[in-house]
C-alpha cells in the first residue's frame, strides 16, 4: 500500500512538472529597455528644458546669493588683516545673512524641481507602458520584462524598437 501512494505522488508530480514544463514552452516572452525607451524620446528632453526655464528665475537667484556669498567669503578671507572689528562684523553678519537665505531657498526649490520632474517622467513612463501593452499585444506576448532584469535574452524577443516605433505614431 505504501508502494502505491509513493507511485501515485511521483507520477502526479512527474505529471505536473512535465505540464508546467509545456506551458512555460508555450508562452512567448519580450524583453524592452524602458530606461533605453526613455531617453531616446525626444519629449525626454523637451520636458527637461521646459522644467529648466520653469525655475530658470529661481535658480538664477540661488546662483546669485551663492556668488554674493563667495565674494563676501573671499573678501573677508583677503583684506581680514586691514578691516577695522566693525568692518570684520559687517562682512561675517553679510555672509551669514547669504547663508540662511540660501539655505531657506535651496531645499524648496531643489523639491519642486524634483517633484515636476516626477510628475513629467510619470506621463511619459505611462505613454510607455500604454506603447509596450499594445505591441506586446499586437503580437501575443504573453509576458514582457524590463532588458536590465533579464541576463539573456534572444534579439528577436527585443521590442524596445517597436514600441519606440509606437510612441513615434502617437505623437
């Protein structure tokens, strides 16, 4: 009787490998570079430059209180041995007043840039997949992974020139 149920489950489990095995070879799997994709886009970089002149006028204050700041630091360090006490004071109040504002711009500034970029890599990263679920429709693929987490994968299975072709038709 023992002999038996040993039979029974090495046969179900010879049975259900042997079918797992013959669905894995029926299923046909893409590989993209999404990142690849990304960048190759020309809206990738249209979208940089627009978040650039977006904040262009805060960045250039930052820049300005940072050079203010250097030149007053630099002016201190160089003439500290002719400056009256007073003089001295004036320059050191100047360079820490430069510093709290910097510090008070710098932080917000660098999240709302962040932010954006986000919010614009977000649109383009869902136009993506909208591009990669049609083409890997399109031609019954059954699964479709990321190139970067695959460590081999036959060219043919590589869509990422379809979908950059797809994006191409929607704009």
């Amino acid at each position: 009787m023992k002999q038996l149920a040993k039979y029974a489950i090495a046969s179900a489990m010879l049975g259900s490998a042997m079918f797992s095995s013959a669905a894995m070879a029926e299923q046909k799997i893409g590989v993209v570079n999404v990142q690849g994709i990304f960048q190759a886009l020309p809206q990738a970089a249209e979208i940089q430059n627009a978040i650039s002149m977006e904040f262009k006028e805060q960045v250039d204050e930052v820049n300005m209180l940072q050079r203010d700041g250097q030149l007053y630091a630099e002016k201190l360090q160089r003439d500290a041995a002719t400056m009256s006490a007073t003089e001295k004071k004036e320059l050191e109040e100047k360079i820490l007043t430069v510093r709290e504002q910097l510090s008070q711009k710098v932080q917000p500034l660098q999240q709302n840039i962040e932010r954006r970029q986000n919010e614009e890599r977000n649109k383009i990263l869902a136009l993506i997949k909208q591009a990669i679920d049609s083409v890997a429709a399109d031609n019954d693929y059954d699964l479709v992974l990321d190139a970067p987490a695959v460590v081999y994968a036959d060219e043919s299975n590589d869509l990422s020139q379809k979908v950059l072709d797809q994006l191409s038709k929607l704009n």
